[in-house]
C-alpha cells in the first residue's frame, strides 16, 4: 500500500470522527420524531464505521492516530458543518434549523459515501492480506452509507418543501421505500407525487 493510499485511509477515519460530532449536533436541531430516530440510528452506525476503519488501519498496520494535513482538513470541514448547525441553533427559528442540520448531515454524508466506494475500488486494485481487509471493511459498512446518503437528501428536499409551503412527504419516500441505491432513490423521488 503506498503513501497515498493511507493516507486516503486516515483521512475516511477522520471523515467519520466528525461524522460522529455531525450527527451529535444535528440531534440537537432535529425536532421531527421520525428524523430523530433516524438519525440516532446512523449515530450509532457512525460510531461503528469510526471502529471499522480503526480496525482496518490495525490489520493494514498503519497507526490510526498518526496526524496529516489531510486530515486537518477533512478536520476543519466537519467542524465547519457543526459549525453552521450551532449558528442555526442560535440564530434562525427552529424548522431553519432543523433544515440545516438535514442539509449538513447530506454533505457529510455525501463524503462518507464517497469514501467508501473508494475503499472498494481500492480493494478491487489491490491483492492479497490488504484487499482482503479492504473488501471486508467496506462489506460491514457501505450499505448503511447508502442508506444514510439517500435517505438524508430524502429528508433535506422534504422539509425544504415543507418550508417554502408546499406539501410534504414525511418521512420521505426513500424512507418508506428503503432505498440504497441511486436508482432506488430516483424511483422514489417520482413516487412521491403519488403519495402526497
């Protein structure tokens, strides 16, 4: 595994240790039962994708604890979203801030997916020990990404909807319709007409 490459790997673990904070922050905003209880759930499924990747670094023999720019960075733009929630919180009525929270978790989200399709693509490249411990990382994870993914930008359009007076479906489609996958959640943005 190069230089690169592990870095890449240090940087999906600090993307999901601000995931973590994110999810924490955005609770506080959130005052949709069904959101809450969504999002308590992909807290908990973030804490778990924080242990899978610090158990890859562990069998890839790479210290999960070792400090790069990149990280800073991934660092610096999760604290941004905490950031914009906290000024929601302070500033703005509370469905503004619950819309921000849903669209900060999108953005992370949005990163945490990516980060793990790369993780099997590299796992695809890669032989041996180390696309062994690759694929089985990303086989404990991805799923859920997806999910969180599709079903958080279900959310995000939903309550902006709400917002701008228009009719609802809450919680979304993607919801209802467990979607894990871009087509799933395509489907179910056309479906939602159908259920309003």
């Amino acid at each position: 595994m190069n230089t690169q490459q592990k870095e890449f790997l240090l940087e999906a673990l600090e993307t999901e240790l601000g995931g973590v904070k994110i999810y924490e922050t955005s609770l506080r905003c959130v005052r949709n039962k069904d959101l809450k209880k969504e999002f308590e759930k992909y807290l908990d499924e973030t804490k778990e994708h924080v242990q899978v990747y610090t158990d890859l670094l562990e069998a890839l023999g790479i210290d999960s604890e070792i400090e790069t720019p990149g990280r800073e960075v991934v660092r610096k733009k999760g604290a941004a979203l905490v950031q914009s929630m906290e000024l929601a919180l302070e500033t703005a009525d509370p469905a503004a801030a619950e819309l921000v929270a849903a669209e900060c978790v999108v953005d992370a989200e949005t990163k945490c997916h990516l980060n793990w399709h790369l993780v099997g693509e590299l796992a695809d490249a890669l032989k041996g020990e180390e696309a062994k411990h690759l694929s089985a990382a990303c086989e404990a994870a991805e799923d859920q990404e997806d999910e969180h993914l599709y079903h958080s930008a279900g959310w995000a359009r939903e309550l902006w909807i709400q917002r701008l007076g228009m009719d609802a479906v809450l919680p979304p489609p993607e919801e209802e319709k467990h979607v894990k996958t871009a087509i799933g959640a395509a489907r179910a943005r056309k479906a939602r007409k159908e259920l309003l």
